[in-house]
C-alpha cells in the first residue's frame, strides 16, 4: 500500500496517494502496533500529502506522530529523524509559520550527516534558508545558494534550480 501511495504523490493526485497511505496505517497498526518503522513512514507520507492539500493542522499532526515514533525506535539523534523533520518543517514553512519551522529545521540539519544524499541535504538548506530569511540573511543566502548549486548539478532538478534562483533574485544580500 505504501508503494501506491508514494506512486499517487509523486503524480500530484494527493487524494488517492492520501487513501492508500491512510489503509496501509490501518493495516500496520494492526499488525505492528502503534510503533513500528513502516507506520511512521506511512504517517508521514500522509502528513506531505495532507501538507499538500494544504490540510496544514492535520499534516502537522502526522508528521509529529511519526517523528514520536522514530524517537521511540532509534532515540533523540539519530539521522533517521530527518526525514519526520523536514516534512513537518516543510509544512511549517508552507503554512507561514517560519517561527515554529526554524528549530525544527535547524534539528533536522543538526542531525544530517557526510552520508546524507546531496539532493535530500539540498531542500533541507533551501527549506531553513526560508525560514531564516528575515532572521539572518547572510546565513539564508548561504543556504540557497548550497541548495541551488546542488540543483545546478544534478540532472532532472530544473524545478529546485528556478525556484531557488527566483528565490535568490527576490532576496538580495542587503549592505
């Protein structure tokens, strides 16, 4: 189920990626329990697409549920939370609310490591450079600038490209 439910996300057909994702934690709650790996990530696919749909109270809960779950399974540092973190900050900053994606953001970073895929390390910079913009631009700047250099050179990344490039236009290093 899950597999079907990241299938309909990647083709931005959020209600159907949202009705398999919402069986699929049916059926691992009932089989696993309520804290089991396959669940959480499960609950935080929901929570991008319900993110997406712009179902932002909902998304938030989810992405806090799963992020409980994998505190429970591999602690309160472990690499793992990443991805929890950056759905539950990505949906912060998609509802405005930079204030209460900034540490969350900024954990997720703290918690990223030399193995961390590019691109993935890549939206999480672009992602805090939102959040931080009228915090401290300089290190905003920085971010988007990391983040658009990976896009540059990854293959399939013309989105990531012009939104950071348009995003870097709009937000000039001031004197």
């Amino acid at each position: 189920m899950t597999s079907l439910g990241s299938f309909f996300y990647l083709q931005k057909k959020f209600d159907e990626s949202a009705t398999y994702d919402e069986r699929a934690i049916a059926i691992l709650e009932n089989t696993h329990g309520p804290v089991h790996p396959d669940l959480a990530a499960c609950l935080d696919n929901l929570g991008s697409a319900r993110s997406d749909q712009g179902r932002y109270e909902e998304a938030i809960a989810l992405h806090r549920r799963a992020l409980g779950i994998y505190e429970k399974l591999y602690g309160p540092n472990h690499s793992e939370l990443v991805t929890p973190l950056l759905g539950l900050g990505r949906t912060y900053v998609d509802a405005g609310d930079h204030a209460a994606a900034r540490p969350v953001l900024e954990r997720a970073f703290a918690l990223c490591g030399d193995g961390t895929d590019p691109l993935y390390r890549a939206d999480l910079e672009f992602l805090l450079a939102e959040a931080l913009d009228k915090r401290d631009r300089r290190r905003a700047r920085t971010l988007a600038i990391a983040a658009r250099d990976v896009y540059r050179a990854t293959a399939h990344q013309e989105e990531g490209l012009a939104v950071a490039n348009e995003w870097l236009q709009g937000h000039p290093l001031l004197p």
